[in-house]
RNA sequence: CGAGGUGUAGCGCAGUUUGGUAGCGCACAUGGUUUGGGACCAUGGGGCCGAAGGUUCGAAUCCUUUCACCUCGACCA
C-alpha cells in the first residue's frame, strides 16, 4: 500500500530547462524545500538514490585500501587560517559558530566546507613514522558553503558527499593515487549512472584553493551546460607543511608526507537528473534506481489477478528491487504515467488477459517500448531487459553529448557553436590565465577541464590569442 | 551582493484597485459505479490570508517595517 501522490504534468524541457528540473525533482519527490534558504530536504526517494549510489563507490574506496572514519563538524578559525591559499578559496562561503551555550565563543567555529584542515591537524598528530604510511582514509558526510544562488542537487549550501584523504611518501604515490581515485569516479559513473565523462586536468584558474593540481571528470546536461561531477586533488606538501605534518623517512630525516583528497557528492543526483531525464520525468539507470520494476495489476479487482501479481512479485524480488502498486481507485494509466515520471526503468503489466495467456506486458521507461514475454523465464527476461536499457541509456547519453560538443578554430566560431548548439566547444588553448579569462567574459564559457585525451584542432594556435598552444580544452558554460 | 517578481488550504490560483470578516480547481477522507495510457457521481474535512506594528467601528485588502522564496546577473562542488 503506498501513499496517495499528486497528478500534474511536468514543463517541457525545451520551454523551460529550470522549470523542468524543479518540476521533476519536487513531482518525484526526490527533494523538498526547507525552511532556510539553500539547504534541502532529501526525500526518501532520493536518498534511495544517493544510498546506491554510496554503495558502489564505498564499495571501491574499499577494494583500494581505504578505511572510513569521521572527523568533527566544526573547525577552530585559526586551523582553517594555517593553509594560506585554502583560506582564501573558501573564506566567502563560510559559516560560522559564535555562540555556544548562550555565551560568545573565545574562538569563532567554522562549520566545515570541506575538511583538509581538520583532517591535517589530527594526522600530524597521529604520523610518526613511514612504516605507517599510506594514509588512505575517507568519509562520508555533509559540507556548508554559504553559496549565493542556490539549486536542489546541483548548488546548496549544505551537500552530502564523500571526501577521501590520503598521505604517502612520495609525490609519485600521491599522484598515482589522485589518478586511481578519479578512474574509479569515472568508472562507477560510467557504468552505474550511465553517464559518460570527460575526465581531465583544471586550469590552475579553476582548481582547489590550496592544491597542487585538480584533475576532473565533467558530464554534459541536456540543456547543454557542463556539471563538474567528482574532483580528484594532488594537493602536493602545501598542507602538510602547514599543519606540520612530519614523520621519520627511510633515511631517518624528518620530512612532509604527499598529499590527496578526492570527493563526489549528492550532485551526481542533478547530473543523472539532467542527463537522462525526459518531459515525462525522470529516468533513471538500472543499477541504481531505487525500483528497478514496478507491477501495475490491470482490472486489480477482478479474481486472481492480484494474485498473480503478488506471485510474480515475490518470484522477482530476490533478484530485482521490486514494487507492486496495488493502490486502489486509481486507473492503471494514471499509474502509469506516475512510476514513468518516477523513473522506474521497466514497468510491468499483468490483467485478466494475461493471466489467461499466461503472460505479461513489459514496458521499458527509456523508449517506452512495450513487449509482451511470457511468465516462464521472466526473471531471465527482466535481467536482459535491464542490461539493455542500462546499455542503451550509456550510449544515449555518449551520443547526446557527442552531438553537443563541438570544436572551434577562432572566438567567432566559439560564440557561434555556443549560441547555435551550446555544449562542449573543444579549443586549442595557450595556457594562460588572460586568455582563459577573456574566453569567460566574452562568452560566458568557463574552462572545464584539459583532458588526458588530447588532439590538435586547427593549426594548433590559441583560440583566443592565437600564439602557439600545447593543449586542447573542453569549454562550456557550467552549473 | 545588484535588478525584478511572488507570498491567501498540501499544490496552483482568484479576491487587494473601490476595507464589511475568505473562495475556486486539483489533492485529501467516506460511500458507490469504474479499471489495458492521467475515470465519474455524491458527501465531507481542512485557512489566526508570510510575520510584526499602525490607520479604522471593522484590514487578505490601506500605511510602515521585516522575513522568506523564485527568476536574471556578478561569485562558486
């Protein structure tokens, strides 16, 4: 018995993309509004989302070594002062503590935005030696910055997310380790949100206040904007020199270990949203829909039928994550339409027809095709079935964004792709902060990322100055 | 933080100009008829009109202050 939900249509993406996301993310029930601005509530449906999500990448922190742990929310201001660049990065979108039990505080508390400072402070106390390294440790747990315009998933000012921390001996390590860890961001993105990704390095403009380098992987929205989706960062020694962070080396001298932080947060959700949903709502991949198969009984009062939607349930439910909407007094297409806007990647029909038949009706969320199978090797069929639609919705999204991705030679191709098809512009860039920033402010297109792919386009001059360049880039206007 | 907009039932709105004690649609509850792509009939419950002050015999409506949210810009996972 599930609860009653409420009926409306969702905005067409193509009158207005804002409109539809709300409209999806609040008629799913994915999030709701809170009483403070910027900081959402996540709905059950929702967190189901981000619990499997969670899962897959907990599951590979793990397989590589790392352990969870968690550290405090509030940070002392004179431990987040100690990394010079870091401070300066976040001090606008910090919160702060000033009270605690009734009194004023003798040192102000920063609500984390972000943990390197804690973290580093506690490790400095805990390294002695080489024998104990690497550190390879991560949580799991919400961050606050104060942001000015804010957006369910995609911008609050309080996300959940994960942040791994890790120290090692030698730079080597540590940048092996901020590759693995992006891999494995890619990988699981890939493969379970089905979401392709450019993956790449930040211009030293767009990387981590207080890091060495910032590597990315960037996913492409329906409306043409990129989302930053998972940061990896080779934050060098900056940090552990600053929090004096010193152990015994193989030679017996004192020296600072390498550092890493990665993290991936509940945006993910906005980009599965984004990427995948139509105006009939969300879609959303196989392998982490909350609901993977929904039975809608046809003509559900009529005998037996409800019985064999119940049998064909608990024959499923071992193996798929199963609902039967037995509500009564709504039509079977009034159901329909409400699990289709849910996301629900297979919808299955069973009436009085069937029965007789023996079979059901099979409708898939991604194309809506509807297939008739019998109830003999159903489980076999649905497994296939879901392989299919996970597969196909990777490859429609590759070719969604492959569609919306472009190159350009000069500025005056660079504005024209980005008005006549926004997306991804891939230019050849000289490397400098002027350019960077004159491409920003004539176009509004930030530098997303340069990718380990790389490939010469045109003559292989600047876009924007046209002096030699060694790197192609990824360009696009960005949430 | 700049510019604009909106706050009336869970949601969407009317009522505000011209003050007279709150209404519509959907949703919700009950009963009945329905059920293969958003069914229908009947009955019913639900609102100190964002908040605080003021004017007035009387304020959703007029005045002042304040808070929140949305959209667009500048800044950001």
């Amino acid at each position: 018995m599930g609860k009653k939900q409420k009926v409306e249509a969702v905005t067409p993406m193509n009158e207005d993309f804002a409109r539809w996301y709300t409209d999806v993310i609040s008629k799913t029930e994915l999030v709701d509004y809170s009483p403070v601005k910027g900081f959402m509530v996540i709905r059950p449906y929702g967190y189901a989302i981000w619990e499997n999500i969670q899962k897959e990448y907990d599951k590979r922190f793990k397989e590589t070594g790392h352990q969870n742990m968690y550290f405090p929310l509030l940070i002392p201001e004179s431990l987040l002062k100690k990394e010079a660049e870091h401070v300066e990065g976040f001090a606008p979108e910090v919160a702060w503590v000033t009270h605690g039990g009734g009194k004023e505080l003798a040192e102000r508390l920063c609500i984390r935005p972000t943990s390197e400072t804690i973290i580093c402070s506690m490790y400095s106390k805990w390294l002695n030696t080489y024998r104990q390294l690497p550190f390879k440790y991560n949580q799991w747990c919400s961050v606050v910055r104060w942001e000015k315009t804010t957006r369910p998933f995609l911008r609050t000012s309080e996300f959940l997310w994960q942040e791994g921390h890790t120290l090692h001996e030698t730079y080597d390590e540590a940048q092996e380790e901020t590759m693995q860890m992006l891999d494995i961001y890619r990988d699981v993105a890939e493969e379970y949100l089905a979401i392709p990704m450019v993956v790449g390095k930040k211009s030293e403009k767009e990387k981590f206040a207080g890091a060495y380098s910032t590597y990315t992987m960037e996913a492409l929205m329906h409306d043409g904007q990129a989302l930053q989706s998972g940061t990896s960062h080779n934050l060098g020694q900056h940090f552990t020199k600053a929090f004096e962070i010193s152990y015994l080396d193989r030679e017996n001298n004192q020296a600072n270990p390498y550092h890493t932080s990665w993290g991936i947060s509940t945006r993910l959700i906005g980009a599965i949203i984004m990427v995948h949903g139509d105006d009939n709502g969300l879609v959303l991949p196989p392998k982490i829909a909350p609901t993977q198969l929904v039975i809608i009984p046809i003509a559900q009062h009529k005998e037996g039928v409800l019985d064999a939607a119940y049998e064909i349930k608990n024959s499923l439910k071992e193996k798929f994550r199963v609902e039967l909407d037995d509500m009564d007094g709504y039509t079977p297409g009034w159901k329909f339409n409400q699990w289709e806007m849910k996301g629900v990647p297979i919808r299955l029909e069973i009436g009085p027809r069937d029965i007789e038949e023996g079979q059901c009706i099979l409708a898939r969320r991604d194309t809506g095709e509807k297939v008739q199978v019998s109830l003999e090797d159903l489980a076999t069929t649905i497994e296939k079935l879901l392989d299919e639609i996970q597969d196909n919705m990777y490859q429609k999204a590759l070719n969604m964004r492959e569609q919306k991705t472009s190159i350009a030679e000069d500025m005056n191709e660079f504005k024209d792709n980005l008005t006549k098809n926004p997306g991804f512009i891939k230019a050849m860039w000289c490397g400098s902060r002027e350019c960077e920033d004159k491409i920003k402010d004539e176009t509004g297109a930030t530098l997303r990322c340069v990718p380990f792919e790389q490939e010469v386009i045109g003559d292989g001059t600047c876009v924007c100055c046209r002096e030699k360049a060694n790197d192609m880039a990824y360009f696009a206007r960005a949430y």
